[in-house]
DNA sequence: GGGGTGAAGTCATCTAGACAACTAGATGAG
DNA sequence: CTCATCTAGTTGTCTAGATGACTTCACCCC
C-alpha cells in the first residue's frame, strides 16, 4: 500500500464518508455558494486530483455524482462546466413555471422539426375551443440549452383565429415573435395540467434521454390579453435535466 | 501494455462501441429476455469479468449502468439482483396506473408515519367535498419494495362518513382492510391529478432519494360503489425508482 | 485569407492490484 | 440452545498507469 493510499485510508476510517463524497460535497457547496457561476469551467481533473491529494479516478467519480445530480456538465476533451440550468436550486416554491419555461424558450438555440396545417383532432380541439377538424397550425420544436436538447414542445394554433400564422413561424422558426408578428404582443398562460409518463422511442431519441427514466408532459392553453385561446401546447421535458418545482 | 488490454482496444476501434456498453447492453437482454428472473442474484463481479474477459472494474461499470436504469439493484457483501419492481418493462399503454398502485401497496411491507384525527384544511376539503374545518383522519403511510421506499401517501378519510375508520386503521394499518372494517368493501379511483416537483428534504429523506430528482406527486379522490367520496389521497412516488406509464 | 496538419490539453476507457466494508454462514464457548 | 466470534465471499473505494477520443489552437503552406 503506497503512503497515500494509508493516508486516505486512514481519513475514510476517521470520518466515516468516503473522499469521493466529501470531494463532491465539497465541489457542490462552492458552486451553491456562487464561487462559480453558471457556464463557468472547472479546474480539470488533473489539477482537482492535485488540490485533493487524491487519484484522479477519485475526483472523476465525485464528478460524476455532480454530474448526475444535474449540477455540473461534462465535455470530453474540453472540461467540466457549471450546467447553466440548476434553477432547481434557486427557483422558490413561488417561481411561475411558465416564466421559467419562457427564459429557456428565449434562447435562440433549437430546431424545428415540423410545421404545417392540419386539422385538429379531438383532444386538440377541446384544447383550443374549436370543434374536431378545425384547422389548425403545428409547429414542432426542440429547445435547446448548451446544445442539449430539454424540451420538444408541439405548439397548436387556430389557423383561422391567427391569419398568416403559418408564413410567420416559417418567417421567424419561434413562437413568440411569430405571435407578435400577427398582431398578438403578449399572451398569458390560462392552464397548465402536467402528468409524468416514459417516453416513446423517438421522444427518448430526440431529447437525449434514457429509455427508463420519465418523462415530464405538460399541456397548457395560452391566451391573449383579451382572454381569446390563442394556442394549446404540449410540452415533453427529460426529467433528469429539467426539474420543475410547482406550486402547491 | 497487456495483451488482453491491447485485444480490447482493438475490439473497441472496431465496433465503436465501449466494453462496458456492449457489457451492460447484453446483460441487460439476458434479464428482459427473461433468462434471469427478478429477484435472481447475477453472477458475481468477478466471474462476470471473467466470463466477458475484462477487468472488474470494467464490468462495475456496466452494472452500474444497469442500476441506474433500474434494471438491476446492487447490494454490497451481497450481490447483484434483478430489480423486482421492472414494471416499467412490463405495463403497456393500456395499463391502469390505480391498478399497478393496488398491487404495490397490497403488499405487507411499509410503515405507518402519522394516524390522528385533524380538520380539514382548504384543499383536503375541496377533495373530500366537505367544507373547510371538517374533522378528518389522516393515515399518513410509507410504502416499501423490497425494503426501499417506493411511495409516501397521505390518505384523507371523511370522519363522519367512516365512523369508526380511526380505530380501524388503528388496528390493520392498511387503508384497504381499514375501509372493509367500517363497510366500505370496494373503492374506486374518481379522479387522478399528477404533477412533478421537487422534493422537501423530508420528503427525500423519507423516500431515500437525490434532492435534485424529481417526485411524482399524485392526488386522487376514491369513491364507494354508491358514488359516495370516501377518500382524497395525496401520494409522492420518487421518480428513478418508481417510473408510471399514463395513457394519453 | 483559407485550409489542412499537428501538437497540446482534456476527458474516457481499460487494466492491475490492494484493502475496506459488509453479509452470511460456520464454529465454538457458555 | 444462544450468542459472540471468526471466516470466506462479495461489493465499495482508492491508487497507479497506459492509451484512446475529442477539442482547441497555433502553424504552415498555398
């Protein structure tokens, strides 16, 4: 047993938790505390093995921990960062999701994987207030946060309440300047119902996600100032990278 | 460098894929395949590194995977076993989340937290249809799998509908039998709302989960046969163990 | 300027070995 | 018989080192 390994040894007996916990106990309570701020890069492993006295596999399995827990992100060949969505941290019981939901759909990364007009389908319908088969306009969008995808969102809009809806999505690849550009400026969450379910094979695909871990669902109908239904959404969200603290 | 380390290098540019993933990925058709049963303890670290001609760690590695998906759950001086609730494996699209939820909670294994009689407050009354102040009884129930937590209920009983449901729940701390005791032989599920959110650190203590995962939370109303409310239950299942299929 | 090329830096995987922590069963003292 | 203790077997942690894979950037050539 070389010197180093006694030495750690000896540390675990004393204290009862391993280095690996303590190190990422460690790492988690500097970043809680703002010593590193979102987007920020780590020390690498090398240099956090040195400041530890430890192996480097030891730091790597604290990072992993953090990693696990959503609060840091792992890059091979570049580093480890401060993921940049750990609001799970900082939102209060009294965050309004959809503000929340609002900043991540602000970011101008994301893809969008279909858009046209349909007609609606009952559930859709009953969402909007039209009657099954109305058209309707469907823009289907992956968000992305750091090139990672968390949301994959379809987005129904009454294509007779909202003329020239289709030519402004196509336009501008985002709903809310697609809604500005037709004449609605703001709009307001009316309802907001959410349920937990596993994802399908594509969804899993799509938004980087085990098979096995669920998926957050949330359906919502949006509308304008004057109260007018102006879209009806449904949103999936990968539970491990995106959390949601919701009102009680 | 070893020959067996050079013949796994090689192995690895050719496929493309990691030993520790082609590891986990043919154990895991093992267990689905239903060569291993749940319950059935796998092979042992080490003759599992043998079997695949890899060093431990390299097979720790996969298992690690495995339970971390669920599949399998690891116990130290034991061994590994097939995880026994792999449901999410199992339940189709068609199936009924309140019956799965009867299944695990007519198992013997739990512990009864809180029984006493309270008032209702707003929220407990608007499910139960009583008005705010009403006396009702709280069973408040810690249901195990295996000996891990899998769910932490809230279970709100009318007090002048049930007469007599304190003492029954008293004596067979379990809702189902407590309700025959007082006449009330079969129950159905009214209504179900689910939302996710995250854990109090009580909750996460309790239920033996990361306070950076997300908790399904779920309200729901029983009725008798007759239609009559008999009672509004509020139950947080944690979600890397407890994984709920819902019908769209 | 544009575009390859190569080197340096960083994370990922794999091997090897030692010892700690824990479990379960055997053994033996009382 | 009961209970404590020992022991073998299994998983957990840590060290050490080699190599692969990926990113970045400086450099050089055209």
């Amino acid at each position: 047993m070389t010197p180093e390994n006694a030495a750690n040894a000896r540390r675990l007996a004393r204290d009862g938790v391993t280095l690996w916990r303590r190190i990422a106990e460690t790492l988690r309570r500097e970043i809680l505390a703002g010593g590193l701020s979102a987007g920020d890069r780590l020390p690498t492993e090398g240099e956090l093995a040195a400041r530890f006295g430890v192996n480097r596999h030891t730091v790597r399995r604290a990072l992993e921990e953090l990693s696990l827990a959503g609060l840091i992100r792992i890059e091979q060949g570049r580093g480890s960062f401060v993921a940049e969505d750990v609001l799970e941290y900082l939102v209060g019981p009294r965050t309004r999701f959809s503000e929340w939901i609002r900043r991540h759909n602000r970011e101008p990364s994301g893809r969008v994987l279909d858009l046209r007009e349909l007609e609606a389908d009952r559930r859709v319908a009953a969402g909007l207030g039209l009657r099954t088969g109305a058209k309707v306009v469907l823009f289907e969008h992956l968000g992305l946060a750091d090139g990672r995808p968390i949301s994959l969102a379809s987005h129904y809009f009454p294509a007779a309440r909202l003329r020239g809806i289709l030519e402004a999505l196509r336009a501008e690849q985002a709903v809310t300047r697609a809604l500005d550009r037709v004449g609605v400026a703001d709009y307001l969450r009316q309802s907001t119902r959410v349920t937990a379910r596993m994802p399908t094979a594509s969804e899993a695909a799509l938004l980087e996600m085990l098979r096995s871990r669920p998926l957050l669902s949330c359906e919502n109908v949006n509308v304008d100032r004057e109260g007018t239904i102006i879209e009806f959404g449904l949103a999936r969200y990968p539970t491990p990278r995106v959390q949601i603290v919701f009102e009680p």
